[in-house]
C-alpha cells in the first residue's frame, strides 16, 4: 500500500477527463463507519452498495490525486459482461452453473450501470451489444468457438452491413454489453455519492493503518477500510500492472459514418491476439484502444509506458486498415493507463472481518462491469447480508502468486511479443500460428 502515485499525466491527452469543472467538499471528519482508499469505479460502487444497504453509514472516500484519474476515467468504455477468461476454461474450473450464475451477475450490472445513467445523459449509456470480427482464418475459427447460446455468430455480409470492415470474414454479436462514456459515470457516481452525505476527498493520499487510515496527514478513524486502488496499490506477487494504451479520431462526419456504418453504437474489436478494442463515442468519434506496451520490472508503474508510441501508432494503423475511409482523418488524443492482471486472470474480492478490511480488484482490464459486482458483493460481505453472489468462485480466494522476478519481467514480455508475432504471421498466412501452442496455456485464459 505504499505505492507512490506518479503525477497526473491524463491532462489533455485523454479524450474523456475534463477534471476542471468539479469540486468536491472535503469537510473531512474524525471518524467513519468505512473508509474507503481510491476514487476509481471500485471505490465509487463500494460506496453506492454500502449506501444503498445502509443509508446511514458514514463513508469516506479518499483519492490520491483526482477522482476518476486511474483506469476509471480514462478506458474504452466498454461495459461488457466478458470475463478476463474464456467460458470453456472458466467452465472446467468452476462448472456450467456458476459461470452461467457470473455471466448472468455481469449481465445484471450492466443493467445496474444503465438505470443509474438513466439520470445522466452525459454518461451515453446505450446497451447495443460488441461485434468481434474475424480477418483472417486463423481468427475466423478461434471466433467460431465463441458463438453459443448467448454469442450469435453473422456471416461476413452481416457483419458489413453493421460495420464495414475491410476484410471481415464472420462476426460474433454479444447482446450483453453497452457503450459508456466513462469520465462521466465517474463523475456522475461521485456526484450522486456526495448528494448522498459520502464524503469524497482528492489529492488525498491515504494509507490503511491499524483502526483507520492515514491521510493528509491526519489519523481518520474507521472500523471497516476498503483498498480499492487496483492497479496503482502495492501488488506483491498477487497482480502485475500492463498497459492499455488509446487514440480517438476527430468527430467523423455525417457521410463517413454512412460508410462505415455503426449507427446503433454497438462496441467492436478484431478477434487477433493482441486485445483491441473500440467505440463510437457520444460525439461521434472513434476511440480504439489495445495492449502492446511491455510489462514495466517489478511491476514498478512508468507513466511513460502510457505513451509508447509505437503502441498508439499500431491501435491507429489497425483502424486505418478497418476503415480506409480514414486514411486522412485527425487524430486528436492519445493516452494510457494501467490495468492490474492476477496470475490466473481472475479478479479477487476479499474480506478479513478480524481487521476491518476489504479489497476488490484484478478485473484485467474487463473492469467497467466487473468494479460493480465486486463492490456489491464487498459491501454484502462487509455488511453481512444474505447474497448468493457471495458464493461466486473468487470471492475471498486465496491468489496464485505471479513468479519472482526476473522471470516475470521474460516471461510476460515474451508472450507480449509473442502475441504480436502470431497476429503478424496469421495475417499474412491466414493459418493459425504454432505460437498459440506456447501462448494459450502460458495465459490460462
Ligand atoms: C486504457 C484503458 C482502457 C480500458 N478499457 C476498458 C474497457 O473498455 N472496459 C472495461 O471493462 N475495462 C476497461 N479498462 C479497465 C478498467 O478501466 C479498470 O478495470 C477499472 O477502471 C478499475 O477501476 P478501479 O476503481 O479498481 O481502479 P482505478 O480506476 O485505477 O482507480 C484507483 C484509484 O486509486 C487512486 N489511488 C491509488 N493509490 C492511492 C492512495 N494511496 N490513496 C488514495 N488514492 C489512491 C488512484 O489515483 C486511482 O484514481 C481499461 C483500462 C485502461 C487503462
């Protein structure tokens, strides 16, 4: 919990953070009945459940710099039910009636995360599902083993008459994801917390200590101290921080969204190694993300990983090749962030009712959704109420630990350039790569 949180370096860069229009009061007390460490989606939902179970706990939240500056306000936007790994594994290691109980959960805070934007337009929330498409055959039928009952597989007319993709050879439609513009449910959520008597204070730089927390410099008693800092707290073994690294185009006209096609905003990505991932913002741009960046040593975060720009210079070539129509389209910002990644790519929810202390994160980068369960089944458990969400697998697990260094550092990084190299050799043999055999089973997914 010591780790040092690094200048905001978000400013400008990012599409979605305008920070300069809010304030929060920060008439902060003595004494709470939660405090809670991180103002990202983790720590907001871990408040909105906690409130909504017990109207008059008294809760804090304390953000190192300002709220929404993590993972929370700068992502893709994609509030999906998709789990960081893949149906067929999580079904032989859990079985078919909690996984279908997860997807099902996720599925429902999808819909939580839409009736509280009901209020707030400025959140965008349209739930009009994701579209993988598949280039080459090598993606072709890897996708194909995604469509069941819940994934529909369309054929290649079917994708371009949805998008029109260069090259798409089928697609698979997930209904069960929708569109956020995720500076403003941030904001939004904070907003509404504070209406609710939670105090929410920034540049507030806080640590767990025995009773309560340390923060601007001051003891704040606290019975109950949840850490909700995902990739930003200190991650031992238990999770590394990767890269995700984004660009968004200029507000693309009338005629070029005709071209392209999209106009019920649905989410989409190529289904290649390399995790991509895009949406057609509020404001009609496009803003795609993906991995790429290596793993930074002893997962020690490097701002400077949020701007490697090769990264952001394939994620604006892989669109170029999506859409040529946008050969000569601006492209207006470009960012970063970190997304923490536990060895087994599932996410943790613990509590430790002895010392009063709760911590949720690990969503590898599937976290718009994931935050929301996690943190009402944290504030189930906290609160000791009756849930069967409780029950899911990874709640109160014991983590698998990631390997010591440095084979963590050669081995993640081998797979990040690994993963790079078989989407280059599937391109262009259309075959699937032998490296999936080294891939596949080093990521568990
Ligand atoms: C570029 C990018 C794109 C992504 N795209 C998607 C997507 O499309 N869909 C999806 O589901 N997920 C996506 N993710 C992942 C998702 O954004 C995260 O999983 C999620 O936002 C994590 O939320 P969080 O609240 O746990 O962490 P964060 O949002 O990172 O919040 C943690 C907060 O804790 C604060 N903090 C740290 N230390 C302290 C301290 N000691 N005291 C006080 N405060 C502290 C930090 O400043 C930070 O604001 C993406 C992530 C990135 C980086």
């Amino acid at each position: 919990m010591d780790r040092i949180v690094t200048p905001a370096s978000r400013d400008n860069k990012s599409l979605w953070a305008n920070s300069s229009s809010f304030s929060f009061k920060q008439n902060l007390q003595e004494s709470y009945d939660i405090a809670i460490i991180g103002g990202g989606f983790s720590g907001l939902w871990s408040a909105f459940h906690l409130n909504k179970l017990d109207p008059s706990l008294k809760i804090a939240i304390f953000e190192a710099k300002s709220i929404g500056y993590g993972a929370s306000g700068r992502n893709g936007g994609w509030a999906s039910s998709e789990y960081p790994v893949y149906k067929e594994t999580l079904k032989k290691r859990i079985g078919e009636g909690l996984t279908t109980q997860l997807l099902e959960a996720l599925d429902q805070s999808i819909d939580e995360i839409g009736d509280f934007s009901k209020k707030h337009s400025e959140v965008g929330f349209v739930k009009s599902g994701s579209l993988y498409f598949a280039r080459n055959r090598a993606q072709l039928s890897r996708l194909k083993s995604k469509a069941d009952g819940g994934n529909l597989w369309i054929s290649s007319s079917e994708v371009k008459e949805r998008l029109n993709v260069t090259g798409a050879l089928g697609g698979v439609l997930n209904p069960s994801c929708a569109t956020v513009h995720p500076f403003n449910l941030v904001m939004a959520l904070a907003t509404y917390l504070e209406s609710k008597g939670v105090s929410i204070s920034e540049n507030s730089w806080a640590s767990p200590v025995s009773g309560g927390v340390l923060a601007k410099s001051s003891f704040i008693k606290a019975p109950v101290v949840i850490q909700a800092t995902e990739a930003f707290g200190a991650p031992g073994r238990d999770f590394i921080p990767l890269y995700s690294l984004m660009v968004a185009t200029e507000p693309l006209n009338e005629s070029t969204w005709e071209e392209i096609g999209n106009s019920e905003r649905f989410t989409f990505a190529e289904n290649s190694h390399m995790v991509n991932y895009a949406q057609r913002t509020v404001d009609n741009r496009i803003a795609i993300g993906g991995r790429g960046a290596t793993y930074p040593f002893a997962s020690k975060l490097q701002e400077s990983k949020e701007s490697t720009a090769k990264v952001h210079e394939t994620i604006r070539s892989l669109l170029r090749s999506w859409f040529p129509i946008l050969r000569n389209v601006n492209f207006t910002h470009s960012w970063g962030g970190a997304v923490a990644i536990t060895r087994d790519w599932e996410p943790f929810v613990q509590w430790d009712p002895k010392n009063g202390f709760g911590r949720l994160g690990g969503y590898a980068g599937d976290g718009v959704t994931m935050s929301n369960l996690a943190a009402k089944i944290l504030a189930h458990e906290i609160l000791d109420v009756k849930n069967e969400l409780r029950n899911l697998h990874f709640v109160n697990r014991k983590i698998r630990k990631w390997e010591p260094e440095p084979i963590r550092y050669l081995g993640v990084n081998s797979l990040v350039k690994l993963s790079g190299i078989a989407d280059t050799e599937e391109r262009i043999t259309g075959r699937a790569s032998l490296l999936n055999r080294v891939i596949e089973p080093l990521i568990l997914r």
